[in-house]
C-alpha cells in the first residue's frame, strides 16, 4: 500500500499541478474576444468566495479554456494574497 505524502508535500504538489494548468491554458488558449468571459463579479467570487458559486456548474470550465479569464483570476489571487 502506497505512503500519502505529509500534507506540506500535497500541498507543494498541488501548487506545482495548478502552475503548470495555468500556464497550459495561457499558452494554448487565447480568447482575446473574451468570447464567453465570466463577468468580473464572478471571477472575484472564484477566488474570494467560491463557496457562493455552484462550482458543477458547467459554465465555469470556461477558465480552463480561456487564458483571458486565467490570467485575471491570477491578479485577483495576488490581490486576495497581499490582503
């Protein structure tokens, strides 16, 4: 039986994982329509209160398809960070 890793290890694992997602859709998804953008209010609810959003919705994959959207949601994370 395979050892979970200490929960520090995870959580380095998945900061790794999101980067490289973020990076992946930047580079291969451009939208610079921003055809089918969340609104504003939205993006900042993803990342300051995503408990408020119905996250099966399947309107809110359009971040893993769009570069637009990704990189707004990495200013708001720096934004919620330095808070």
């Amino acid at each position: 039986m395979k050892r979970r890793q200490k929960p520090s290890m995870d959580n380095e694992d998945d900061a790794l994982l999101f980067e490289r997602m973020r990076e992946y859709v930047i580079d291969h998804h451009p939208n610079p329509g921003r055809v089918g953008c969340l609104d504003q209010e939205t993006l900042k609810k993803f990342v300051f209160s995503p408990e408020e959003l119905d996250l099966t919705d399947v309107r809110y994959l359009h971040v893993m398809k769009c570069a637009e959207c990704t990189r707004e949601l990495g200013k708001l994370r720096r934004i919620r960070d330095q808070q």
